[in-house]
C-alpha cells in the first residue's frame, strides 16, 4: 500500500524514475479502487463519482508512467503511444513491464539501487568500534 501513497505524494512529477513495483502496485490499487467507485456509482445511478475518480487519478497516472518510461531509457512523450487504439495498449504494456536500465541514465539515478542502499542501513565506519 506504500507504493500507492509514493505515487500520490509524487502526483505531478515527470521527472526521474519509477521502479516497476511502485508502477504497478499503483496500477492495481488504482484499478481496485476504481471498481468500487464504480459500484457506488451504480448503485446510486450516478456517473459523477467515475468522472471524480478519473479527474482525481489523471494525472498521478501520467506522471507514474512518464517515471516508469524513463526508468527504462525511454522518453515520457512514449506516454502518447496510450492513446492508439489496441496496438498503444500493447507497447506500453511491453514498456511498462521492462525492467529498469541499471545504474544511472540521464533521467536520474537507478529507484531499485538507491531503495537497496536505504535498505542496508548506514556504512559502516572505520576506526574500530564506539564506546
């Protein structure tokens, strides 16, 4: 659930990157939320809160999936491949699922490197040990 909440903290950054996991991890609880807003909206006969949804996740969206193409090398304006019918669908599925280049590239350094520095905890130090 932490993935979903990145994303929405980072709502309207393009730039830099985003690693598969927080892509779909949004992705899926986006989707799972949109069906229940889709329930309700059925159940009161009303398209309002679909429109309240989509207005709200539009451009958290865009921006993850700008930061998901750059995370394989690829320039945000691919985003625009979405919008063909069918085939879009496909390629950016394709991109979506691509894993990451490794290392830095010139949209910023690598998520999954820097979230396994963080996860190492701090360096050791060298001087022998604190008393």
């Amino acid at each position: 659930m932490s993935w979903f909440f990145v994303v929405l903290k980072k709502y309207a950054v393009f730039s830099g990157r985003a690693r598969r996991m927080e892509y779909w991890m949004f992705t899926l609880i986006s989707t799972l939320i949109y069906i229940g807003v889709w329930a309700l909206g059925r159940t009161i006969d009303s398209e309002i809160p679909e429109y309240v949804f989509l207005a709200a996740f539009l451009l958290p969206s865009l921006a993850v999936t700008v930061r998901r193409l750059h995370d394989t090398g690829r320039t945000g304006w691919l985003v625009l491949i979405g919008f063909i019918p069918c085939i879009g669908t496909i390629v950016m599925l394709v991109f979506a699922a691509t894993e990451g280049e490794r290392g830095q590239n010139k949209y910023g350094p690598n998520p999954k490197e820097l979230q396994a520095l963080a996860d190492s905890g701090p360096a050791p130090t060298s001087g022998g040990p604190a008393y």
